[in-house]
C-alpha cells in the first residue's frame, strides 16, 4: 500500500509537473507572439510618420524660378518636359539614376516650392534629406537682390540644425548654364560666399545683442578675420554648371549616386 501511495504520488508530482511546465512555454509563446505584434506595430508607426524615411531622399530646393522642377520632371521621365508651371507643394517621386556607373540607383527624389512665403514647411524636408541640391538661375548673379535672396536661402539651408549635425552634402547647381550670359559656377559661388559672409556678420552681431539671435549656428571652420568659403563648411559644398531644360545634368546624376 505504502509503495502504490508513493508511485501515485510521484505521478501526480510529475503531472503537475508537466502542466506547470507546459503553462511557463504556453506563455513564452505568448510573450512572444506580443512582441513581435508590438515589433510590427512600432515599424508600421515608422513608417506612416515617416520616421523610418528620415536621411533617404535627394531634394531639391533653391529660389522660384530657379528651374528645380523642370529638373525634377528630367530626373523622373529620363527627359526635360516640354513645359512647367511654378510648384506650389512639394513633388515626390522614385526614379532610377546613373552615374558614373553602368548599373542604375533607385532613389527618392523631392522637388520643394522656393516661394519665399512657402519656405517654412522645407524643414521637415531638410530633416529627411540625404543629399541637397540647391538649384539657383546662373543668369541672375549681376542682379544684387537675387543674388541676396539665393544667398539667404542657402544660408537657412546650411545652418538648419539636421543639416549640421549630420552634414548633409550640398551641390549648388547653377541652371541655364547653357546660355551665353550665364555666369560660371566659380563666379556664383564667390557671389553667395560674399553674401552669406554679411548674414553671418549680421548674425554674430545680433548675438551681442540683449537675448540674443534665434538659431545663431556656426556653419563652417572659418576662423575670426578671415573671409568665409563655402570650402570651410561642415557640409560638404560643391558646384556646377548644368542646364535642366538640356537635359545636361551629369554633374546631379553624379552628385545623387555618389
């Protein structure tokens, strides 16, 4: 009798056992299957935020008029269309680009508005930005308010706080450059340098000033007392000749799949 109670109570040990056993895997399997749910939950957050965009797209941004989305329209059908109107939102689109290389890179391409009153969405666009190619009219370098107002517009560019930080490359695209009286790509970015020089002037004085001056940002390694370059930048800062209405545009093709 003795041996039966204990053999029955070693199986129902050993059931009890089993059951607990089986218990702790059931909610393993549970724990689990709610990680992965909140996993898939947070990525598909990411993305419908577009969080998990940020740093992928080539965008193109500069003053209206400037010829961005007649580039943006080449880059997207492979040809200049035959006509544009000024954008007022943002184009978007995924087209294939080569370089130097044989082989052909899908990248994501956003054309943003340069209407001065437009300008305070570009953010969000900076923000995502990989590469940024700052298009400005190569025809207008001999008209001091233009030259001011592309000069400005790449300086906001150029101290925009992720732009800094992950030092974003930047190529001036000097457009129309097909045209007898376009200025050179070197003598455009003398123009822009001299210009930004007096906003950072600008700037550092009004820093002096009682509360000093919103987004101050030191945007290259000049030191005091000497003339700025774009050279000297933290982002890496090029330029060239291209015309988008040609369809000569190699020097972007290069830029976007470098």
């Amino acid at each position: 009798m003795e041996g039966e109670a204990a053999t029955t109570t070693t199986i129902t040990e050993t059931v009890v056992t089993i059951t607990e056993t089986t218990r702790e895997v059931s909610l393993g399997k549970v724990a689990l299957v709610l990680i992965l749910v909140l996993l898939l939950a947070y990525l598909a957050t990411r993305h419908v935020l577009g969080i998990g965009n940020r740093r992928r797209i080539t965008l193109l941004v500069g003053p209206a008029g400037s010829g961005k989305t007649t580039l943006f329209r080449q880059l997207q059908n492979g040809k200049p269309p035959a006509l544009t109107v000024t954008s007022v939102r943002a184009n978007e689109c995924e087209c294939g680009v080569s370089g130097d290389r044989p082989a052909t890179d899908v990248v994501k391409v956003a054309d943003y508005p340069g209407h001065v009153k437009l300008r305070s969405g570009c953010g969000a666009y900076l923000d995502r930005a990989k590469r940024i190619v700052f298009v400005t009219d190569a025809l207008v370098y001999n008209q001091s308010d233009r030259v001011r107002e592309a000069a400005s517009f790449l300086f906001e560019v150029l101290k925009h706080p992720s732009v800094l930080r992950d030092r974003v490359p930047v190529l001036i695209a000097c457009n129309k450059s097909e045209r007898m009286n376009a200025f050179s790509p070197e003598f455009v970015k003398k123009r822009l340098e001299k210009e930004i020089e007096v906003l950072l002037s600008t700037q550092g004085d009004l820093s002096d000033t009682v509360g000093g001056a919103e987004g101050n940002a030191n945007i290259a390694s000049t030191k005091e007392g000497q003339a700025f370059k774009v050279s000297d930048c933290y982002s890496k800062v090029t330029a060239a000749a291209v015309s988008a209405s040609k369809g000569t545009i190699k020097p972007i093709r290069q830029f976007i799949t470098s």
